[in-house]
C-alpha cells in the first residue's frame, strides 16, 4: 500500500484544488502514485473504486488558483452502517492506498480518526482543516482555509446589498452559511459595515426563544429610525438555527452525518414574516427582504491569500505522511510559517466524543469592536428617560410598554 490518496468531504470550500495541487506534485516529485478519490466517500462507501482520478503534475499544476474541486465532493459518511464502513475500509486497500489525505471539516476528520483507528499503521492520515465556518480549533486562531475568501466574497456582496438597502429604502435580513458558530457571519458584518449581526454565540443560555432574536432585531431597526434611516442590513448566522428554541422552527431533516440540513429551512422568511407581524403590532411600517448567502462563496476562486496557504498546507501534508513523522494520524497546518501537526486524539471532545468546536470568544477585543460598532438597542437605550421617550414615540408605545417589551432582550 504505497500509494497516495486524496479525497474531500463535507461541503465546497475555496482552495481545495490547490490542496490537491501542491500536494500531488510533491508527492509525484517523491516518485509516490496519487489517487484522486472522486465524490468525497460516495462511491467508495458502496465498495466501488471506479470512480477515482490518477493525479500527476500535468493534470494539476495550474488549478491551484481555481474553486470549486476537481476531484469533487460528498457529505456521504462511511460511518452511516457498519456495511458502509466496511466497503470504505477494502476500497482503500483495494486501491493501494497506504497513506491519505482528507480534506474536510469537523466532521470529516471525525471520520478520519476513526480509519486510522481501525488501520492502525497501515495507513497514515492527514488532515487538513477546510471550512468555510472557521470552526476547527486551531491555535492562536488560524484560519480554516477557504475562510478568508468567503469573507472576501462575502463582503463584497454585502457591500452591493447595502447600497441596495439604502437606495430602496429597506431592511435585509441575510442568513450567512456558517454551522454552530458565527465566524462567518460576524467576519462579514465586520468587513461590510452591517448595520447588525447576530451569533449564536451571543447568548449565554443553551436556547433562545425566537422571540428574543426578533425583538433585538426590533430594537436595532427602531434605533436606526431614530437616527433618521429608515433602511439597513441585519446579518444572522445559520447557526442560530441550532442555537434557537426547536419548538419554534418546526421539524427538520438531518443530513448524512446526523446534523440539521439547514438549506431545508427557510429561515429568512420566518424571520421576515416574524419581524413584520411585530413591527407592525406597534405600528413601525418597513419593507423587509430576506435573502440567503452561501453558495456563492463556497466555491469560489480562492484569493492570494488562501492560493498561498493551501499551497503549503499540500505540501506539508505530504511531507508529514511521508517522511514518517508522529503514529501518522493528525490534524496538520501551518503556524508561523512552520508545518504543525495534532494528533487526532487530542481534538476529541470528551464530553461528546465528537471534534472540538472553536467558537467565537466574547472575551476578546476582537469582539468588543464588533459590538461597539453595531446599531442595537442596549441597557441604557431603554433606562435614559430622554432616550426612552424618543425611542418609544417611534411607536404605538409607552415608554414603560417599551421598556417592559425590551426588557427581554438582556435576560
């Protein structure tokens, strides 16, 4: 089993091709046959290794600065039945495959320990962190690859949205793809000027009832109106769809892997038709317009800075595997420069038996700055009497009945 193996599950991230280039041309120049395993573990879970790609330097010395994967991607999980894993497991042996590299989030190196667990020696693992979430816990807060471009595109369409907003005279709400956590989310509120953004991190309590966010995003529109703008663009994590009380969004499906397939939920028009009705009860009238934003980040080309970073993230990954550093199983990535390397068991959370999540951390400036520079309501807000009374005569309220209704929003 000398060959080596490259396949990417989960979801597009930018930069994955240039992974797979960097990391095949090092390991063809080391004399080592590459496979492309095609469609993440689609095929190979149901035992069949047709479906792959012989990679060498000429099929992937200029896709580097590419989207999207040559060899494809699958959220496919090898761990749904025993059948499925078992398939998994002759297929990399049927296919000489005695070192691998997986590329993919949380969940796919999850799965990566688990095949080098049952390989033992046999086969050596790297794993390279790709999600477009920024959610696996890397050190001093290095970037998952493929982040920095979402933001980037991210950004500039917020941006277009924005002046959007304003011309029109209405209020977006825009759902960011980003699972558990609010990286994204927040990254591009920050970088666009978003009038307000909203994590799930923002909350200390386990769930939030949908009425609480509505009533912060509320505040945020009035705030603005007594400003004299009667237009902006709130930003909310698809993550909040986990941190949200269940009872209010309804049943959802799961996806390969057992988690809520989020694109089955239509969050934005919940929000809108929600933030409508209560704006309207205390007769604040504004035009509302969801939208969605993922898609069209996660496949993108990536910019210089991912270009570069995945680079050396191919490379490392081959060097690692190859010149028979560790037990060959580890989360590998780049740290001042230097090729770094976790073993996969020190990634395990313990309580859950699952990867660590890297959240947002509140204890940060980083933080702090993104808040300060939101328009919401705060304490102050609805306990300054003058404030209070200019807020409130923006409505069909009191200022107690406002101050009462906002309340709930800092319990």
């Amino acid at each position: 089993m000398d060959n080596l193996g490259i396949i990417a599950a989960g979801g597009p991230a930018p930069g994955i091709n240039g992974v797979i280039s960097s990391a095949t041309i090092e390991a063809r120049n080391r004399g080592r046959k590459v496979i492309g395993i095609l469609d993440g573990f689609k095929w190979i879970s149901m035992g069949d290794t047709s479906k792959v790609l012989n990679l060498d330097i000429q099929n992937t010395s200029r896709i580097y600065t590419t989207g999207g994967s040559i060899i494809g991607i699958s959220r496919q999980s090898p761990l749904a039945t025993e059948e499925t894993f078992k398939n998994t497991v002759s297929s990399i042996e049927k296919l000489g495959i005695g070192s691998l590299i997986t590329i993919g989030g949380d969940g796919t190196m999850f799965l990566a320990k688990r095949l080098h667990e049952h390989f033992g020696g046999r086969l050596k693992i790297a794993h390279l962190p790709k999600t477009i979430d920024n959610n696996i816990p890397l050190p001093d807060y290095i970037s998952t690859f493929g982040f920095e471009t979402a933001r980037d595109v991210g950004a500039k369409i917020m941006n277009n949205i924005m002046e959007e907003a304003r011309t029109t005279a209405r209020w977006f709400l825009v759902i960011t793809m980003g699972r558990r956590t609010g990286h994204l989310a927040l990254g591009i509120g920050q970088s666009s000027g978003a009038t307000i953004t909203i994590i799930p991190e923002d909350f200390e309590e386990e769930k939030v009832p949908l009425d609480k966010v509505i009533a912060i995003l509320e505040g945020s529109v009035i705030k603005r109106m007594s400003m004299g703008r009667e237009y902006g663009v709130a930003i909310l994590a698809e993550g909040m769809l986990d941190k949200i009380d269940p009872v209010d969004l309804g049943i959802m499906d799961k996806d390969g892997m057992g988690r809520i397939r989020y694109v089955d939920v239509n969050f934005g028009q919940l929000l809108k038709s929600t933030l409508n009705e209560k704006l309207s009860e205390k007769g604040v009238e504004v035009e509302l317009v969801h939208k969605r934003l993922g898609y069209e980040m996660r496949s993108a080309n990536p910019i210089p800075f991912d270009v570069d970073y995945t680079r050396k993230l191919g490379y490392c990954a081959v060097k690692y595997l190859l010149d028979g550093e560790g037990d060959g199983g580890a989360l590998v990535y780049v740290r001042t420069g230097k090729m770094q390397a976790v073993p996969f068991q020190e990634l395990i959370d313990e309580k859950t038996n699952s990867i660590k999540v890297r959240y947002m951390d509140k204890n940060t400036e980083a933080y702090e700055v993104s808040q300060k520079y939101m328009i919401k309501l705060n304490r102050d807000d609805i306990e300054t009497p003058p404030t209070l009374k200019k807020l409130s005569k923006l409505t069909n309220l009191s200022s107690s009945e406002f101050r009462e209704y906002f309340a709930k929003i800092f319990r």
